[in-house]
C-alpha cells in the first residue's frame, strides 16, 4: 500500500506530464448550467447523457440532447430542429412519462439537482437517491448523472478501479460493479489528499489509464502495463513486483549521450556545447539529440528556428506541441535577454559599449533601423529612440528627425546607429553623407554627435574610432 507522500508526489508528477502535453490546460469542474435552463431540463440532459456513457457533450451534440429534454419534458410534441429520431433517441423518449413522474416524485422527495450536495448525503446514497426515483441509472449511469449534473465526485469506471486495486488501495474485485462506492470514496480522498478537484483528478486518471483520447501519451496504466515508465510506480503495489522491462539499445543509448550532454553543461557550462547540444539539452528525454540535429537541418540556423511558427515546429517528428511551446519559451526568453539594452543612468564609454548593448536587438532585422541614443553631459545614457525603417538615405535621416527628440529631452549629445542586414558593417558612401550632414547640424544646434556605429552580424564599424 503506498503512503500518503508516495501518492501526493505520484499525483503531481502524473499533473506536471499532462500540464505538458496538454500545453498548460487541466480540466476542471464543470461549469454551472446556462442561465434560463431549467433545473428539471438540467436532470434530464444530465439523465441523456449517462445513458451514452461518453463525455459531456458540447456543441452541436450539446444542442441535440437539450432539443431532447425538451421534447420529453414537452410529452415528446417538442420539435426537434437537427434530422429524424434515431432508434437509440426513440428508445429514450419512450421513457418520458416514466421521466416526468420520477421528477416530480424526486422534487417532492427534495433532490435540487443544482445544489452542490443534496441535503448532505454522500455521492453513493444520492446516487441510490435518484435511481429510486429515474429509470435507466443502474450500475455506473447513476454516477455519470451526478458528474454531469457537476457534482464533485469522480466516476469509479472500471479502468479506474483497476487502477486503484493495481496501486494497493482497493482490495475489492475490481471486475466487480457491487463495490463502485468504496471505489468512488477511495478516488475521492486522493483528490482531498493531493488538494485538486475531484474533475481534475478525474481527468488525470482517465488519461493515465488510456481512456482519455487527449492529450496525446499518457496510457501507463493500460490492459498490459508499463510500470516502469509511469509517474506513480513509486508508490504502485504492482510495480514493486513487475520485472523492469530492458530498455531497447537505442533508447539507452540515446539516454547516455542526453546525460553527457547534461553532465558537460553542468561542469564546464553552456559555451563548450553547439547548437545542437544545447538544444537537446531542452528538450530532454523526449527529444535527445536526433531532434535537436533534425531541428537545425530542417530550419538551418537558430535565427530561422526563432522565426518558424508552432505550426512548422510541430510538423517536425518527435517534437510535441508541448515541447514546441518550451522551445519557442525558450528563444523568446534569448530574445528579450538581447534587447536589454543599456539601463538610463549608465555611462557610454567606447563603441564597444553600444555594439554589446544592442548587437542582439538589431542583428537579424530584416531592413534597416536609424537609431539615436541620448547623452547628458556626463555622457550618461537617458534613451534610446527609432528614428525610421528603411534604406538609410537623407530622407528618412533627416536632421529634422534626428534632432528632435535630443532637443525634447534636453540631451547634450547623441550617437548615432543602424544596422546592416547583409551583416556587413563596412559603411557606404550615403552611410558617410549622412553622418556628415548629421555631425553640421548638431554643432549648429549645440549638441554634439559622438560617435555613427554600424551594426553588422559579427562586427561594428564606428566612424570616430576610424577617424572619419
């Protein structure tokens, strides 16, 4: 029998996987019925969908079940508004009657079927509570009413309750229908033990034990299974007797270049590993390093990798939506950390200055952006402004322009900069024009013109350190 922190910590890891391949989404309880609905149309759309044993409808789905509590609230005259009756909504209707006195049997008997709990009682005498009064609610119909009703309870199915026996907490049969309340009682008190919501649990169990479609994975807990891959082995009574299956050949050996490459980025940090390496480190298990080289063949380089769309990322094989979002987190987070440029307040004293400060905002700019920097008297930085986009002419560098946010912000001087997006940073003859048009204007107005600094992929070229 596992212990309490066995289960909390196997709950968490089995949360922590479906937050990731769910991309952050984790269900929760079901929201309060539509305003103007009924609570005798809530039973009965709640009654139609327990006896199809699927998941709640929503959509089109949803409209037709409620075009059915209305017709067998209405003595089935209601009209039904999508096709015929099928033989299965035939079969339903024809326990209207049956229906509507057990509703009025059921409101004199004091179930409010929109109450959180029904005058107290546990789920398993509500659940005896409304077979007494509905037709249809016989083995586990009668709890899927109260889970689509929104009762906090979770429906012990019988994957569920193979799961329970496997972990060492239901010793009961679990073939056996006549024990579903210890079962429901047992599920319930981890939801209490792992403080989570009965749905969410309920959510993260049916995706653990293969009867939840999506998200993708999950399935441990199947017909045939895979202990030594599932986040609650630790705890598991049947795990400690399950042989460890041996891993394929390529699976370990995967497993140990991921590790070398951990174990180098830990001792010697990031700068000795490549591209690739570090991007498989990541990724982790899931992708290794093939993805990682299958990543950078498909994009070619990083900046193309940053550009790609969550749509491209997961057209590529192994790499999930999940790990697609932790990716682009990640050169997001890159990003940003290379557009921190220098803070208000810090003193320029070299180009070097200014080409470490923004040589990652600008260096993979499609076109060419003509930016100022503005200087107290101390050569202290106040701002830093875009003055245009484009091919650097006279026109969008116009003194105008240039001068009129120095003379806003009363800056005793300015430097000049722009990027080259050939990654050239050698300046052309209009790149020499401007900056001597700009250098007159200045000493015309009294602020002076520091310094003109060329951005290219690898290198800079400023016109003071080059005399010119």
């Amino acid at each position: 029998m596992p212990t309490d922190l066995q289960t909390i910590d196997g709950i968490e890891r089995l949360r922590g996987l479906y937050l990731d391949a769910s991309g952050g989404a984790l269900p929760g309880a079901e929201a309060a019925p539509a305003d103007g609905v009924s609570p005798a149309a809530r039973v009965l759309e709640a009654w139609l969908q327990a006896q199809a044993g699927r998941p709640a409808a929503v959509g089109a789905p949803l409209r037709r079940v409620r075009a059915l509590a209305r017709a067998l609230l209405a003595n089935g005259q209601a009209a039904l508004p999508i096709g015929s009756l099928t033989p299965d909504e035939e079969r339903l209707l024809a326990h209207g009657p049956r229906l509507r006195a057990g509703l009025e049997s059921a409101t004199r008997a004091g179930l409010a079927p929109l109450a959180e709990r029904v005058g107290g009682l546990a789920p398993a005498a509500e659940v005896e509570a409304w077979r007494s009064h509905l037709p249809g609610l016989a083995g586990l119909r009668g709890w899927r009413l109260l889970e689509r009703l929104g009762r906090p309870i979770i429906v012990p199915e019988p994957a569920l309750r193979r799961f329970l026996w496997r972990f060492g907490l239901f010793e009961q049969d679990p073939r056996d229908a006549r024990h579903l309340p210890q079962a429901q009682a047992i599920a319930e008190q981890m939801a209490r033990l792992a403080g989570i919501e009965p749905a969410s649990l309920a959510a993260l169990l049916r995706w653990l034990t293969g009867t939840a479609p999506q998200p993708a994975g999950g399935g441990w807990c199947v017909a045939r299974p895979r202990c030594s891959e599932c986040p609650l082995r630790a705890g598991c009574t049947l795990a400690r007797f399950q042989p460890s299956p041996t891993l394929p050949a390529d699976s370990l050996r995967r497993r140990a270049e991921l590790d070398d490459v951990r174990e180098r980025l830990a001792r010697d940090g990031g700068e000795r590993l490549d591209d690739v390496e570090l991007l498989a480190a990541l990724l982790g298990a899931g992708g290794g390093l093939e993805l990682a080289a299958a990543l950078l063949e498909r994009f070619g380089n990083l900046p193309s990798l940053e550009r790609a769309s969550l749509v491209e990322l997961t057209a590529v094989r192994g790499l999930t939506r999940a790990r697609a979002l932790q990716l682009k987190a990640a050169l997001e987070l890159g990003r940003r950390f290379a557009m921190t440029a220098l803070a208000p307040g810090e003193q320029i004293r070299c180009a070097d200055d200014i080409w470490q400060a923004y040589r990652g905002r600008f260096r993979n700019l499609p076109q060419e952006h003509f930016v100022i920097v503005l200087l107290d008297s101390k050569n202290r930085i106040m701002r830093d402004q875009i003055v245009s986009k484009g091919t650097l002419t006279g026109s969008l560098a116009h003194p105008r322009e240039v001068f009129q946010q120095a003379i806003r912000h009363a800056a005793s001087a300015i430097i000049l900069m722009h990027n080259h997006p050939s990654g050239d940073p050698q300046p052309s003859p209009e790149d020499k024009e401007v900056t001597r048009r700009l250098r007159e204007a200045g000493e015309l107005l009294g602020i002076r013109v520091l310094d003109h600094i060329i951005l290219g992929a690898d290198d800079f070229f400023s016109f003071r350190d080059e005399g010119i």
